[in-house]
C-alpha cells in the first residue's frame, strides 16, 4: 500500500535513486536543494514523499516565500515547488493524488497558493493535478539542445554570433571562479535589474553567499580587459543531465561592445556542451499572453526551443490571493 512519508523518513540512496531515474528530475527536486533551502533564514523548506512498498516514488520539495514587512509578508506568502514534482514515471493516479493532497493539508493555513513550476512536461499528469484542485496556467520557458558544441553553433543567431565575436575582440573575459567582492558586485547590478525592469524582489544577498559554497553551483562572470567586472551568471546543475540558468544580469549599456548579458548565457551554454549536460534550461520565457516579451525574444536568438511547460496553482485562500494579486500589480505600475 501507498504512504506518504515525512522527509526524516526518506532514505537518501532512494531519493538518489529516484532522481536517476525519473524523466522529469531537476536540481531543484534534490536533497541538497531541500538542505540549501532550509538553511536560509527568510525560507521556510518543505519536503516529503510517497513510496510504495518501500520504494519511493514521488518526492516534492518546496519553500515556503514572504517580502517585506509583516503585513506585506501576511498578503505574499506561498508555497514554491520549482521544477514541479520528483515523480518515477510509473507513478499511479492514486499516488500522486496523495502526495499533492499531503501537500495542501500541510501548507493549506501557512500560504495563500501553492505554485509549482515546471521545468518538464507534466502532460501525462495534468488530470490529476487537475481533480486535486491545482489549475493549469501556461507558461513558455527556452531549453537549449546541448549535446554537443556543433549543435550549439548551428543554431545560434545571426546577431549572436556578431555579438560574440565582437565582445571576443574586445577583450571581454569570462571567469568560472567567484571572488566574494565579484559575488557582491554581481549581487548589486541584479539587484538594480530587479528594481527597474523585473519589478518582483529578489533574494537577500545570504541566498548568493551561500549558494557559491554549493557543489551544484556553476559561476560565469563577464569582466572586461582592466577586470572590471560587467556581467554574470549563476546556474545549477544536474549531474549531466542540465544546467539551470538561475540568474543573470549584465551592463549592456555602458558596454555595448562587449554584449555582457549575451556572454555569460553564452558562456553557460558551452559549458553545458563541454561537459556532458544534455540542456540548458533559460528558466521561463513569460506566459503566452505577454506580446512582445522582449526577455523571450533574447534567450530565443541562443537558438533554443520554446516549450510550454506550464505551473500548477491551488489557492489556499480566494480572498487574499485576490488581494496579493491587486497588490502586485498596483506595486508593478508604481
């Protein structure tokens, strides 16, 4: 018989046994990103799992997020499942339909809604996902094919191809280690995109001193030829399977030149190449309505497939998710 199991319980040869061989693994489904979570101060992390005669078939791991002040913090908080679920692929109905029913009853008075975010297709699933209240919204995210550097240079861009060229003739560097006054600079210029065009918060700068002394870790940053530093990007990766593009932020407009946003993407999508990791995965392109998302536009010029992935959302509260959304996108205009 099926059981829902605590994450204490959870042995970790199966979880890293299901992470093997599950179609729809991610870094982000691993212990190690349960225990990097749980260790940030402004995270509340979650996991736990259903197995079937012992062995473990479906895992969701998860953080619970708040912004701001407290009451701020009381109209925000939700329940994050990036990546989706950690499910084997002979998962059944009955157990999956545990594991996100676990899933509300746990989080149903600690957060508002209860988002997943796919980073693979959960088509097979939907219908359960469906019948256990969580509603589908679409959602496009860019994977590039990396299974070799040939693959790579074909399918770049005209204008890519331009930009790296001249960004390599000007001297543009990139560099895999991460200095702790390169985290910080790196951490100020993201945070100044984060301010003006993204408009959502961003983690305290605790998340990226952290996440440097991760083994998963992957760092690019741009510096040009005095080694001032113009760009970055921190991805996560997955044994060989893929590359997250976690963040990436670069100072196009006092180094036109250089193209610093185009180079580190670049430089993490060779590294995914070079090493054995069949994708690399840009982290969302918006949703279908959005028009010109111009964010889109760039990351499909690395010569990337636009899929629709999709999350899944539970509302745990109608009312307040109506007010958290109001608020969002008054703070958005303002």
């Amino acid at each position: 018989m099926p059981k829902v199991v605590d994450f204490k319980d959870i042995v970790s040869s199966k979880w890293d046994a299901l992470i093997r061989a599950s179609s729809v693994a991610t870094w982000f489904q691993t212990k190690e990103a349960f225990d990097f979570f749980d260790s940030l101060s402004f995270l509340k992390a979650f996991a736990f799992g259903v197995e079937r005669d012992g062995r473990l078939v479906g895992v969701v791991v998860g953080f619970i997020q708040k912004d701001g002040g407290k009451l701020k913090q009381y109209f925000s908080r939700r329940a994050i499942i990036n990546g989706g679920p950690l499910l084997d692929d002979s998962i059944t109905d009955e157990e999956l339909a545990m594991l996100l029913n676990a899933l509300k009853s746990r989080l149903n008075r600690k957060t508002i809604f209860i988002e997943t975010r796919n980073f693979n297709d959960y088509g097979r699933w939907r219908h359960v996902f469906e019948a256990c209240g969580f509603g589908y919204e679409p959602h496009y995210d860019v994977i590039v094919d990396t299974t070799s550097m040939e693959s790579v240079g074909n399918r770049l861009d005209r204008n890519r191809r331009r930009n790296i060229k001249k960004a390599n003739e000007n001297g543009l560097i990139i560099e895999q280690s991460v200095s702790d006054d390169d985290l910080y600079q790196f951490y100020q210029m993201l945070n100044e995109l984060y301010r003006s065009k993204v408009k959502t918060p961003l983690f305290p700068f605790e998340f990226f001193q952290k996440l440097k002394n991760l083994e998963s870790a992957r760092f690019f940053m741009a510096k040009d030829s005095e080694g001032k530093l113009v760009g970055g990007l921190v991805c996560l990766a997955l044994e060989s399977r893929i590359v997250h593009a976690l963040f990436a932020c670069g100072d196009d407009q006092n180094h036109k030149t250089l193209s610093p946003s185009v180079m580190v993407n670049y430089a993490g999508i060779c590294y995914a190449a070079e090493h054995g990791f069949s994708k690399f995965d840009f982290m969302g392109a918006g949703k279908p309505d959005d028009g010109g998302y111009g964010v889109r536009d760039f990351k499909l010029k690395f010569g990337g497939e636009l899929v629709e992935l999709g999350r899944f959302v539970h509302v745990c509260n109608c009312l307040l998710f109506a007010v958290g959304k109001f608020g969002v996108k008054i703070m958005k205009k303002l």
